[in-house]
C-alpha cells in the first residue's frame, strides 16, 4: 500500500478500529499515547487526525471503541489506571472524559467493551487483584464506574480479554497459567465462570478472538509458537477442536476472525 509503513509514537501494540471503518487507534507503550488516524475508504490508507498522538497514561497498553465510535478506552499498565475518552465523529478526534483516568488493580493490559456498549472489561495481571478481570459500567458521557461484584478471578498474568459477539460469553488469555479462563455475561455486566474453566491453552497465550457466529474461539500462545482453536459450546465451556493447536510462525500475539462475504474479510460487530 502507498504511504505504509505509517508513522506512530514509540513502542506501538495495541490497535483498535472505530466500528464505522472511518478510524483507527493505536496505542504508543514508549511514548505514552495514542495515535488517532483516518481511514481511507478506498484504499485503507492512514493520515493522522490533527492533535494526534493524544496523551494517556504511563505504558498504554490496549484501547477499545465502543461499538456506537462515541468512547474510546486505553488500559494503562504503568499507571494502574484506565484513560477515557469521548471521539469526535467527525474527526476521530479524542477528548478525555470527566474523571479520567479510572483506577484498575496493577498491570492492566487487555480491555474490550461488551456488544451493547454498556460495560468495559479489563484483565489486570498482578498486585493486589492478581489474576483478576475487572468490569465498569459506562455513563452517558463515558464515565467508568466498577460493579459491585468486580474484579473476578482469573488465572496467572491474564492478559487478553474478548466478549463473544453474541454477547453471552468473555473469555480471558492467561499467560502465566497456560489456560484461558470463560464467564457467563449477565444483563447487569456480572461475570461468572462457566463450566470446566479455565480451560487449557498452549505456553504463553497473549490474545483471544471469538467469530462472528459466536460458535468457535481462538487462542495465541506466544510461547510455543501456535495457536489453539475451540468449539463454544451453548454453556460458554470451550472444547479444542480436532488437529489444535495450529502452527504458526513464531511468538505470536494478536488475532482477528471475520467471515468472508463475496470475497471481503467482514470483521465481527464489537
């Protein structure tokens, strides 16, 4: 593509797309910010928004959008904290939100919000909430309040978090424990395990992705170098399916699924 690669902030590793596919965000881990770009529509070149990269915290880590682009949510691993931010919709500009940054256990790292944008969900990988997942509901304007009941346990160094599409299940990638830990989501943003959990993984799994159907996840485990695949059953429990893990190349980290649709890769709804 003409312009890549496209200049970041330093130390670049988390990335989120606005649910429109009009931005994008990436969080900067060494310079302490997030760069904001638009999409182009025909060719998925990036430009810069003006203002871009906008401050967060110590070592940002991840950020996710909310599925209605109007907030924008960056977990700070260094600060203990996550930032908030309102989008502009016009220009995916960031401006933070009253409040922030909200406080989290130490070393948060993964964070993702639930389908109806009502709840974010961060993995917090030591301290006093070792081995946790913590949940906040969203205000109006942004705003994160923890629920009554939040952080829930996890396994060791948990480090990505997704929520099925279909919004009944999260499930969390620990690093540490080589498994993957799977809640049950109830209607008041609550989390409860599901049976069998956690479940195993390969060494060092970083990130979880679940597709469009809701019906099969997937795990990458950094460590031996592939990547573990589940059938979802209807209670959330996880079984491998036949052959996994899968290999790949070597030490990877993230992971994607989308459903193919007249030759286009179409990414699941947030």
């Amino acid at each position: 593509m003409a312009g890549s690669p496209f200049e970041t902030g330093t130390n670049p590793i988390g990335v989120a797309v606005e649910p429109k596919g009009k931005f994008a965000y990436v969080t900067n881990d060494g310079s302490n910010s997030v760069s904001v770009y638009t999409i182009n529509a025909s060719s998925g070149a990036l430009a810069q928004v003006t203002g871009s990269p906008f401050k967060t915290s110590i070592e940002p880590i991840s950020v996710a959008v909310e599925p209605n682009g109007k907030f924008a949510y960056v977990a700070n691993n260094g600060s203990r904290n996550i930032s908030a931010y309102a989008i502009n919709p016009s220009s995916g500009a960031l401006t933070r939100v009253k409040g922030s940054p909200f406080r989290t256990g130490l070393d948060p790292a993964g964070s993702i919000v639930d389908p109806t944008g009502r709840y974010v969900y961060v993995a917090t990988q030591s301290g006093t909430e070792s081995g946790t997942v913590s949940a906040y509901s969203i205000a109006t304007n942004g705003a994160l309040k923890r629920l009554k009941r939040s952080p829930y346990e996890a396994g060791t160094e948990p480090f990505g978090v997704v929520v099925a599409p279909i919004g009944k299940f999260v499930y969390v990638a620990n690093a540490g424990s080589n498994n993957v830990s799977g809640y049950t989501l109830d209607s008041g943003g609550s989390l409860k395990k599901v049976p069998g959990s956690p479940f195993a993984t390969g060494s060092g799994p970083q990130e979880a992705a679940v597709n469009s159907t809701g019906k099969f996840a997937y795990v990458t485990n950094y460590i031996s170098n592939n990547v573990s695949a589940y059938a979802v059953a209807g209670n959330g429990a996880l079984t491998q399916v036949p052959g996994s893990p899968f290999e790949t190349i070597t030490e990877p980290v993230g992971i994607a699924t989308c459903s193919v649709s007249a030759g286009k890769c179409i990414p699941p709804p947030l």
